[in-house]
C-alpha cells in the first residue's frame, strides 16, 4: 500500500464513520421529536417540555452540522482524488515521453513499465506470457539503452526527476 | 456477476489495462448506501418478518421515517451526485432513456439517470405514503407500543380498555380507508422495489457497466 494510498483510505473511512454517526443522530432525532409530538397530542405539556424543545433542536442542529462535515470531507476526498489522477497522468505523461526518448520497443516499455510498478521478473514473465528468460533479456537492454546500471538506478531516474523539481520550485 | 473476474484481477492488470475502458463506476457516497440498504431493510423487514402493527413493525417505520428524512435533508446538502438538483423529475427524459436502453445505447449518468430518478421519486412518495398511513394507525411512538404491550404481557389488561375507545376508530370510514391505503403502499411499493431491480440488471446487462457494485458497502480494496 503506497503512502498516497493510505491516507485517501483514512478519509474514506472517516467519511463512512461520519456517515453511520450521523444515520444513528437522525434515527435519534426522529425517535426523540416523535415521541415529545405524542406527548404534546396526548396532553402531557409541562414544563419538561421546554427541555424536550432544547433537546430537539439540540438533535437537530447536530445533524445539519453531521451532514455538512461529511459533505466537506467527501469533497476533500474527491478533490484528492482529481489531484492525484492529475499527478498520475503527468507522470505517466514523462515516463511515456522518456521511453520514446530511449527507443525502446512497444515490448520494452511494457515490461519496463511493469519493471516501474515494482513487479519481478517471475510477475512480469507471467503476466506476459514469457519466459522469465525473455523478460530479464528485454529488462537488460531497457537498462542499457537507459543508461543505467540496473532495477534501482531505473526506478530512481524518475523519482529523482520529481524530487529535484520539487525542490528547484521552492527554492 | 461477470464483471467481477475483470474486475478482481488485481493491480497487476492495471498497468497494462490502461487502454482498457471497462473501468468501474464510482460509488455512491457511504450516506447515501446507507440510507439506500437501510429503507430496503426496512420494507422488506416490515414486509416479510415482523408482526403487523406490533412494536417491531412500528419501531422499523420509525426507522424507515428517520431513513427517509436524512435521505431527503442529503438531497439539498450531500454532494452533487446526491442533490435532487442532479436529478430532477423529468417522465419524457424517462421515457427517452428507456426507449434508448431498448435499442443498447443508454448514456451513463453522474447522478440517477433519467428512468432511475423517476423510480426514486416514486419510491420516496410511496415510503411517505406507507410512513404517513402508519403513522395515522398507531399514532404512538415505538416506546409507548412497548410498553403497551410489556403491560398486556405482564397481566395488565386495564390499558387495553384505552385502547378500546380507539378501536371504534378504526371501524370508522376514515379508519378503514386508512388502513387501506397502508396495505395498498405496501404491495405497491414491493412491486416497485422489484420493478427498480430489474431496471438495474437489466440496465448492467445491456449496457455492459455494473451498476449495483457502486451501492454495495463492503469495502473492495484493490490490493
């Protein structure tokens, strides 16, 4: 599970604890307000009454604002989502861009991309139908029309790329 | 349920599924899966397993009532997809998206698509009927029925005599007619529950997208 991950999972079970929080206040609510309605209709008006209008509007008031902060979370969680969709296509964006850069074959930038991902050579070999000796060929002349010395040094290229932006644009 | 092997397969699939266009719809916000399964509970519930006109039965309307408020105090202020204004009532829209459907090319809607919100608003009407009725032929909260009945049970029949003068009420016109109209909501509302089913497998089969995986609750996690 990747950080990025992790903490949409967060909001998203926040969202749904919101969301049975605010079923059980309505329910409340709806219990509370009808039972001092029956009390009113069957006569019973005294001074406890005007408590049972302070509880009501207490409930009531509870799950407007319930309502509105799950609203706003879920709002959050969507905006997250439109960034991180947004991030992902950049970067699917520069990773597509430098493969074209290095030549590599429509084969090779499958398995690279798949190299990218962090699967190994017996996942990548199965996923494609190959020989694991077929893969690590092709992952040996991806690593070479990269220039770079292996699976590390692979990943990195394009992390760094991101880290060094990063940090250009607040400097 | 075929949709579930592509569905299933796990992340290795995504990175080479990116030309891959079954990609599943997003889901309905938790509230409104809640307030969804939790009315479907109750009208089956109240339909299949509890005693009419006991405490259950009047406790699960109750629930029911609570369900449908929350759902509608959701349609002004939950978000877009859940506004009644993503999904006005609109019988021609309707009919078009029915007819379209029929002929394999229905357009996917953010929100309910024409034909659905069509349903909702008629389901929403007939759980307000049913609620409403119910209401009008108990007029006692679930706690009051308890006790009622927790007095019967233990030997106190002295409050039935209460309840007496009240069941010349329900011999009277209006008291009939009321009833009426709750059994009348109940068989209606069943029947459009069914019709809204079929509208939903018919519409995933046609057009090839899952719609009832957006409304499950268990959380799926791909990975």
């Amino acid at each position: 599970m990747s950080a990025v991950s992790t903490g949409v999972l967060a909001g998203r079970r926040r969202s749904i604890a919101l969301a049975l929080f605010l079923l059980v206040q309505t329910l409340a609510a709806v219990f509370f307000v009808g039972d001092a309605i029956a009390d009113i209709v069957e006569g019973n008006v005294g001074a406890h009454i005007y408590f049972e209008l302070l509880v009501a509007i207490a409930l009531a008031l509870g799950v407007g604002l319930g309502a509105l902060a799950l609203r706003q979370t879920l709002e959050e969680l969507k905006a997250q989502d439109v960034a991180l969709a947004s991030a992902r296509g950049a970067l699917g964006d520069v990773i597509a861009a430098q493969f074209t850069d290095w030549g590599l074959t429509p084969a090779e930038r499958d398995v690279a991309f798949l190299a990218l991902k962090g699967l190994d050579v017996a996942e990548i070999a199965e996923l494609r139908g190959r020989a694991a000796g077929t893969v690590r060929a092709q992952l040996t002349r991806i690593y070479a029309k990269a220039g770079v010395s292996g699976r590390a040094q692979f990943a990195a290229w394009f992390v760094e790329d991101l880290l060094g932006e990063g940090l250009d644009s607040e400097a | 349920m075929t949709e579930a092997s592509s569905g299933s397969s796990s992340r290795r699939s995504k990175g080479l599924s990116q030309a891959g266009q079954a990609k599943p719809l997003p889901n309905w916000d938790p509230l409104l899966r809640l307030t969804h399964w939790g009315i479907a509970a109750v009208v089956l519930g109240n339909y299949a397993l509890t005693k009419e006109g006991g405490s259950v039965h009047i406790a699960l309307g109750w629930a029911g009532l609570g369900l449908l408020v929350l759902r509608l105090i959701w349609g002004f202020v939950g978000p877009r997809e859940a506004r009644f204004t993503s999904f006005l009532p609109n019988p021609m829209a309707a009919l078009r998206h029915l007819v379209g459907l029929s002929k394999g090319q229905a357009p996917h809607f953010p929100s309910h698509n024409p034909a659905g919100a069509m349903m909702a608003y008629a389901l929403w009407a007939c759980l307000a009927v049913l609620i409403g009725t119910g209401l009008l032929m108990t007029g006692a909260t679930p706690m009051k029925q308890a006790e009622l009945e927790a007095a019967v049970a233990a030997g106190d029949w002295s409050v039935l005599v209460e309840e007496g003068e009240e069941a010349e009420d329900d011999e009277s016109p209006f008291g009939e007619a009321i009833k009426e109209v709750h059994e009348v909501a109940a068989n209606l509302i069943l029947l459009l529950a069914f019709l809204h089913v079929a509208g939903v497998v018919v519409e995933s089969r046609v057009m090839g997208r899952n719609l009832v995986r957006p409304m499950l609750i268990a959380a799926r996690r791909r990975r």
